[in-house]
C-alpha cells in the first residue's frame, strides 16, 4: 500500500484521541504516503493530537482549528487549508455529536433541541464541508464519512443518532450526485462498534459489542485499523468507480436478520 496516495493532500476532521476513528485512518494514510492536514474543534483535541503526531513521526502540514456547528468557522478553515495546501485530493468527515441524555430510554422523547443538535453536528456537517471542501479539490477528488448500522435498524439506545446517520447517508447520496461532475467522489464507511470516547456515551455499548463477538460472521469486532484501510480505500484511485456507496466494515454483521 506503500506510495498509494503519494502528492495527496488529505484533510482529517475528527481526531480527538488516540482512540479516534479519525486516526486510525490518519496512520493508513501516512502508511500509504499522503500529506495529511487536521481539523480539530477543542483545545484538548489539539493538544492530543499534536503528541500523536510527534510519537509516531508524522509531519502534518497544518492542524486547523474547525467547528463544524458554525459556517464561519468552515469557511476560515478552508481558507487556512487553501493557503497551505493549495489543492486538496481527499476529505474524511468523522464526526458526530449528541447530548448524553438522547442516547438512552426511548426515541419518542427525544426534545426538538436534542434532535436538531444530533443533525446538524453529525449529518449537515458534512453537507458543509463538502460544499468548502470541492472549491480546493480542482483536481478532483474523495471524501469519506462515518456511519453506523443505527441508520437502517433500529439499534437499542442510538436513538436520535440513528436518525442523524440515515440523514448522513442520505446526504452522501445526493452529494455523490452533484459532485460527480467535478470527479468528486463521496461514500461511507459504516463501522462496527468501535471503543472510543463518542462510544462511551452511548448506553449499553457494551453488550453490543458482545452480541457482535458472538453472533458476527467474523466472530469478532473491528478495530480502527480495519477501517482506515477501507477508508484508504475509498480515498484512493482503487475505488475511482464508486460513488455514493456506505461500505460496511463491521466483521459481516449487517448482514444478520
Ligand atoms: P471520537 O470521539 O474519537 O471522535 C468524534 C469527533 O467528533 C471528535 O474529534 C470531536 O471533536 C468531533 N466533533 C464533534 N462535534 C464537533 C463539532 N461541532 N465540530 C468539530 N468537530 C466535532 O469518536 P469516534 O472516532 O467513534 O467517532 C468518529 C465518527 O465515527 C463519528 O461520526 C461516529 O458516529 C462514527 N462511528 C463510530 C463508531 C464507534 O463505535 N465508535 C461506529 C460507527 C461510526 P472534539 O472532541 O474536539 O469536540
């Protein structure tokens, strides 16, 4: 895979610890040779990833502050990434976000701020981004998102998050559309149970990683690894036919009734 994505330039949004989903795409990346920019939103975040990068030797070319909850904030990033990079090849969207109290007990009362919160930090973000990131992708281009099986079943607790996800990927399809003309691909991931900090807030995550251990045609979890391959994947000139495709990476479950 070595020099697969060598003269790309890759934004990463979404790294908040070594746990991250986000950084294990961003080491198959590195792996495979890619110049890889950062966004984060905390000052934690920042301060987590600028001591991963330095443990494992990895250059960036920026680290660009960005909350996707405000336009301004997306634009001033873009502008930063546009000034540094010039062009960019690939964007990977990994970020979600929903208050604690959602993620538990039944659907049906969920509050309308909740349920607005969970969309627009975790679906309408990437509707955003797409629309900053293609005025840097003059080259073409990939971008790659994050989702979950909540968003074609109902998974005990996800909730409103299921419903945001299924916005999500809907969304991936109707950007596929109007970025396809530009040779701008965009596709999901959709991950198994992985633990990491957004995980923790979803109630008995636990025994869903049980269930999958046991009943999976894997007969295991993934882990952030097997997902920054595919996410690679999805990034790279090997997938350049396919768009507005959710790619399960989750041992085989979804395939289970
Ligand atoms: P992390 O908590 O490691 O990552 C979530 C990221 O979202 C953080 O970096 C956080 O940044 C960022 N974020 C949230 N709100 C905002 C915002 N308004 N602006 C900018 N960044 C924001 O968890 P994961 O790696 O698990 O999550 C990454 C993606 O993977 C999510 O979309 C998640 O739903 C998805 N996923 C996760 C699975 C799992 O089991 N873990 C399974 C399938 C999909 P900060 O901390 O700086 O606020």
């Amino acid at each position: 895979m070595s020099g697969l994505m060598v003269g790309k330039n890759i934004v990463i949004m979404g790294v908040a610890n070594e746990r991250s989903i986000a950084w294990g795409i961003a080491k198959s990346l590195h792996e495979a040779g890619a110049n890889l920019i950062f966004t984060y939103r905390k000052e934690r975040s920042l301060q987590k990833l600028t001591d991963l990068l330095q443990k494992e030797g990895v250059q960036a070319l920026d680290c660009v502050p960005c909350d996707v909850a405000e336009d301004a904030s997306i634009e001033a990033a873009f502008a930063r990434i546009q000034e540094k990079a010039g062009v960019i090849h690939g964007l990977v969207h990994s970020i979600a976000f929903a208050d604690k109290e959602g993620l538990q007990g039944e659907f049906m009362n969920t509050s309308r701020a909740s349920y607005h919160q969970a969309q627009d930090s975790s679906a309408y973000s990437l509707v955003a981004v797409a629309k900053e990131a293609k005025k840097l992708m003059t080259e073409g281009g990939s971008i790659v998102t994050q989702s979950y099986l909540g968003a074609e079943r109902v998974v005990k607790n996800y909730n409103m998050m299921g419903v945001a996800k299924a916005a999500l990927e809907a969304s991936v399809r109707y950007l596929a559309e109007d970025l396809g003309k530009y040779n701008i691909r965009v596709n999901a991931v959709s991950a198994g149970a992985i633990r990491t900090l957004s995980a923790k807030g979803v109630s008995g995550f636990n025994d869903i990683m049980g269930t999958i251990e046991e009943k999976a045609p894997l007969r295991r979890n993934v882990d952030q690894s097997e997902v920054g391959d595919a996410t690679l994947f999805l990034l790279s000139h090997l997938s350049r036919g396919i768009t507005g495709e959710v790619l399960h990476v989750d041992a085989g479950y979804h395939i289970l009734g």
